[in-house]
C-alpha cells in the first residue's frame, strides 16, 4: 500500500535563532561563510542537515551593504538552507550587544552585575524581535512547524502568533532559567512573549520549574508542572512545558577518535608525558575560567612533586568581543596565565598552555582524547556540551571528567566528580583526586557517563522537542540529502 507521507507534502522546519549556521564576513567586498562558533550552531547545524529544515536568523553581517553584496549573501544562505534576517549596524550594538548579551544573558545566570537595561535598547530588541516574526510570517506556509531559539528572541513566539495563529511553534531556552528575574523591568513583556509559543523547552526539570514559578508570580497565570513536564495557562489556551536535555553527535566524536590524524595528535600532545589537564570553552564569565587557573595554581602550591610534570591546556575560543566586560574578562585570564607560568615554569615545562582561538575537529577531538582529566567547570551553564563531547570520545574508557555542578549537565552526569567552582580549595581538591583515582574507578565512572551520553544524544534531542512541536522529521527526511 502507499504510503500517505510518502506522497504528501512534508511540512518543514523552519529554525529560527539569532545566529545562523554561518556566519557571513565580507572582506573588500568578498563574501565568506564560516561555521558559526558556539553550543547552538554546533547542535542544531546536525539536526539541520538531516532534517532538511530551513534556518532563519542573522548572517553576522551588518544590513548596510550594497545591494549585490546583500544578493550574493542570500544567494549562498540559500545553498545551506538559511534566510537572513537583515540587522543594521546601530541595531546590532543596541539588540545584540547590549540588551541581550550584556542584560538578559547575565540575568539568566543568576547574575546581577549588569548594567541598567538601556529603554533606547529595549525598543530595539522589541523593533529586531518584531522583524524576525515578520520574516518568519512571510516565509511559513500552512502546516510548517516554527522552533525558535534562545534569548535574543523571547518576544517571537508572541508577535508570531499575532500574524500567524495558524502556526504551531516551539522556543527553547539554551541558557538555564534563573532563580530570580528582579533586576529585570521587562520581565513581564518577556515571559508573555515567550508563552505565546505552544511548546517550551528547557535543558533540565529544574529550569522548568522556575520558569513555571515566574510565569505565576509575575503574569498570575496557572501552571501545572511535575518532574519536568507540564502546562502553563494563555488564556485558556494549554502551553506544553517540558524538559529535554541538549546532547551531542555521540556516534560522530566516537567515531572521530579513532582517525589516525587524532590519534597522531594525541600522541604529540601527550609526549611531554606528565598529567595533562584540558579545558575548553568559550571565553565567557559564566565558563568559571580565573578561577580553574587559580585552582590549578592552588594544586601546585600544595602538590610541589606535581611542578615540572602537571600541564594545563586551556583553549578560550573568542566571543562578544564587542561587548567591554568580555574584553575585560579576556586581559584578566591572560594575566592569571602569565602569572602562573611566571610562578612555575622552567626552562622545560610551562605548566599552563592558553591558546586564544578556535580549533578544528581534529584538534578538538585531539584534546578530548589526551586529557588525563577535563575541567568543565561554569559557574552557571545551560547545559555545557562540551562535557558531552568529551564523554563522547572517550572511547578508551579513560579520562575524568571534574565538572561544575552548576551546569545543566551534572543533572545527568552524576558519574562526573562534581565540584562547586566558587570553592577555590574544592575545585584544586577535586583536581588531585581525578588524579589520584584508581583505573577501576575512572573505568566504571566513565562507563556510566558514556552510556548517558550514548542513549541521550542530540537527535533524540531534536526528535523530542520535534514531536511535542508534531513535526514529522522522517517525512521532511524523505526529500533526501542534498536539500
Ligand atoms: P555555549 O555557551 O557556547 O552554548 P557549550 O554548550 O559548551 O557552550 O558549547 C560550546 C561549543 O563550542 C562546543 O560544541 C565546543 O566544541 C565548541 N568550542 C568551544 N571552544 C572551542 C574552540 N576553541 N574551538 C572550536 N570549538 C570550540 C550555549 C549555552 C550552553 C548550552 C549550549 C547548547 O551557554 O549552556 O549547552 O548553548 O544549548
């Protein structure tokens, strides 16, 4: 018999976020795409391309160029699938810079050494959230599903709703949801902007649950919520919210380890011999990167016979290098850097190795596979995938992970050595107890944290959320590669 998908037109995905899959540069007048850096473009782009979606949002490039420049960018958007939604100059500084990273991106964790939200930003945030809604509006045909991204959007399932009710679409939070949103006036505007969707998705029950919290205290509506999965009240109208736990290419970075360019590289990363530690992330407050060096100060301090053996490599890769506070977070590393390798290093060893740039994927997985012990440890994360992708590739069964417990991921990562980064003497000592701890133990830890990651990684992410929302992802599958 026939299949009726099979012959139906497949409704589409259409992903919005504020970033793209890549980011444009154009430079004298020649456009380049690069991959987008970040925990977002990296998850989603494998669910974009099997999934045969389309993906709407900002090319990284400012609107005022001219009008070829903006043809050829569309038209290489169009070959990966992606709408550019146009951002001018002065908007990028007012919606990007200031009000979502430099307000709402603290706020979120829990943090409330922000400035004053700026009105002047707030109507641009407002002005750049209505923009995408309309683009969205016009691209949508009947029956398309609409997952929308993060916290630069919050207000887009609102005003999509108001152009387009016929459409069904989902948001979901990458940022943890905090404890409090006082320091926040917009926060009404905000969590009304996000209940228009009809599904919510947060990383961890945990989150849910605030959310569910603010959405009571702050607009007075009704929430239903029980270990992680619910209904918040619109106006009579049943908003899902639920958690579901972002992952990684589990099979991807397994795979990847057993190249011969990542083992040649372990190898060399590995030849100094001596404990190595490994650290990666975006340079950002929240990834708790002074105080790791600072912990790894502390253990040499105390562990003297660990000098002229113990390295640590941490790669910062660089981010919002627009906004002030980042700049400054970036003098303040490199500082501690110095000061460490000036307190420590002999003409044969410099205990910290701090590279400022990104990597590609054989670097990446390189790290991964050499570290004796990864430091993961964010003061505040949504979830943190790059203690997944560790996990992921260590294929060998050995490595240990120390991780923040403040990460959405030490809700499912219990077998990690979960530490609170803002103890400094808690951190070092987890430290020398990852390298202390017996083969067995790092073996039957890391079992437990790789078969976790195995049966929970990014496409039962995406399948998930992708239900709640009613997308038949097999059906757009049917249309094949190439799309
Ligand atoms: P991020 O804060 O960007 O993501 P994370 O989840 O750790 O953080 O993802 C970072 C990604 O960038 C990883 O895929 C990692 O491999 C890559 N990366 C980091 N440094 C790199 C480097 N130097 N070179 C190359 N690649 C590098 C946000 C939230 C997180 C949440 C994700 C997804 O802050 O909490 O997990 O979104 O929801």
């Amino acid at each position: 018999p026939l299949d009726a998908r099979r012959v139906a037109p497949a409704s589409r995905v259409l992903i919005v976020s504020n970033r793209l899959p890549s980011t444009v540069r154009v430079d004298e007048g020649r456009v380049q795409l690069t991959p987008s850096a970040g925990g977002l473009a990296t998850g989603l782009r494998g669910v974009h391309d099997a999934a045969g979606s389309t993906w709407i949002g900002w090319s990284g490039a400012p609107a005022e160029l001219p009008s070829a420049t903006r043809r050829e960018i569309a038209l290489r958007l169009a070959e990966v699938d992606a709408l550019g939604v146009p951002i001018h100059g002065p908007e990028i500084a007012g919606f990007y810079q200031r009000f979502a990273n430099g307000v709402l991106w603290p706020v979120l964790h829990d943090r409330d050494d922000h400035p004053d939200p700026d009105p002047d930003d707030w109507a641009t945030y407002r002005a750049v959230n209505a923009r995408f809604a309309a683009v969205v509006a016009e691209e949508a045909r009947p029956g398309d599903r609409v997952w929308v991204h993060d916290y630069h959007l919050m207000l887009v399932p609102r005003l999509l709703r108001a152009r387009r009710p016929d459409l069904r679409t989902g948001f979901f939070l990458h940022t943890p949801f905090p404890d409090s949103m006082a320091s926040l006036p917009q926060r009404r505007t905000l969590l009304d902007g996000i209940l228009g969707a009809d599904v919510v998705g947060f990383h961890t029950p945990a989150y849910a649950a605030r959310f569910g919290d603010a959405v009571r205290a702050t607009l007075g509506r009704d929430v239903e919520l029980a270990s992680g999965a619910g209904f918040a009240d619109d106006d009579g109208r049943a908003v899902s919210v639920h958690a579901c736990p972002m992952s990684v290419d589990a099979a991807g970075f397994a795979a990847r380890a057993t190249d011969p360019r990542v083992i040649r590289r372990v190898q060399e990363l590995r030849a100094a011999g001596g404990p190595l530690f490994v650290g990666v992330d975006r340079l950002d407050h929240t990834k708790g990167i002074p105080e790791r060096l600072a912990a790894f100060e502390r253990l040499l301090d105390e562990r003297p016979e660990l000098r002229g053996r113990a390295r640590l490599l941490q790669l910062a890769v660089p981010s919002r290098e627009d906004v002030p506070a980042y700049r400054e977070l970036r003098a303040r590393v490199e500082a501690l850097v110095a000061r460490v390798n000036r307190r420590f290093a002999t003409l044969a060893w410099q205990p910290v190795t701090y590279v400022y740039g990104s990597v590609d994927e054989v670097e990446l997985s390189a790290m991964y596979c050499a570290a004796d012990v990864m430091l993961v440890t964010p003061l505040r994360d949504g979830m943190n995938l790059v203690a997944k992708e560790f996990v992921a590739s260590r294929i060998d069964e050995k490595g240990v992970l120390v991780l923040g417990e403040h990460a959405g991921a030490a809700a499912e990562l219990r077998a990690a050595l979960l530490v609170d980064p803002r103890d400094a003497g808690e951190l070092s000592r987890a430290y020398a107890r990852a390298l202390d701890m017996s083969p067995a133990e790092r073996r039957v830890r890391m079992r437990r944290l790789r078969a976790r990651v195995d049966a929970h990684d990014v496409r039962r992410w995406a399948d998930e959320c992708l239900a709640l929302l009613g997308a038949d992802l097999q059906a757009s599958e049917r249309r094949g590669p190439g799309r």
